[in-house]
C-alpha cells in the first residue's frame, strides 16, 4: 500500500519563446531501497515540451520532479520488489502500474503551479496507465 510521495527537487525550464503543441511524459525509477515492511522507490517525472511541426518537433522546455514513493508491503512483496529490481532494474508489473498512476496524479497536480508560471500546459497525462508483460519478458 503506498503511503507517501516525497518530493525533493522540482526543476522547469523554458528554453524557446514558440507556442507548445505537444508534450511527452516519462517516469524513470532511479532506486528501490527496502527494509522489512517498507519500499523506497527513487523516481524521476519529466514532462517535456514541443513547439514546431510534426515533423520536425522542436523542445521548448521541460518539467522535471524529483522524489520518492514510500510504501508499505508485506514481507513476501517487499522481497519480490527487491528481487525484482536487484535482477532486472524494475519493478513487479502491478506494484509498478500502481506507483506510475499515482506519479501521473501527484506530479500532474503538484506541477501545475510551476507549469503555469513558466507558460506552460498542466502536466497531466490523459490516460491511466495499464502495464502488460511483454514476449521478451519486460514489462511494458
């Protein structure tokens, strides 16, 4: 059950004056730490935005947060998560879906503010995501 997001650094940056017609989001997880019951995901969401054309897409600024996702598992999932991370670098499909939806929603809202000084859209994403595993055994 996730407990918490911690923010630690918000960061935006406009670098072209031109109109935004596109954005792209990501959402990397830079660490898992574990302890008992207690889950640490390290996650970095970037919403980056474009001007020019569809074709040739120009970056116009970005958005990024910096932070942390506190959870608390039981002791089987906390060892499946660090299992999971120490052997591939990700993390158990429905863990991972849970804590990229609420990045979506956290970042979404708590990056409104900083969007709109800086002239841009909202950063919230449209769709909920739903991860698969993929024939390669990665998730998607």
């Amino acid at each position: 059950m996730i407990t918490g997001v911690e923010v630690s650094k918000v960061e935006a940056k406009r670098e072209l004056s031109e109109a935004i017609n596109n954005m792209k989001f990501n959402i990397n997880f830079e660490d898992v730490k574990t302890a008992q019951d207690s889950v640490n995901v390290g996650f970095t969401f970037t919403a980056t935005y474009e001007g020019g054309s569809a074709s040739k897409a120009t970056k116009v600024g970005e958005l990024v947060i910096i932070g942390s996702v506190v959870a608390r598992e039981s002791k089987k999932d906390t060892e499946d998560i660090e299992a999971t991370w120490k052997s591939k670098k990700t993390l158990p499909l429905k863990f991972a879906e849970d804590i990229i939806n609420l990045l979506n929603f956290e970042c979404g809202a708590r990056g409104t503010l900083i969007a709109y000084s800086m002239g841009f859209a909202a950063p919230l994403p449209i769709s909920r995501a739903k991860l698969q595993e993929s024939p390669s055994g990665k998730g998607e």
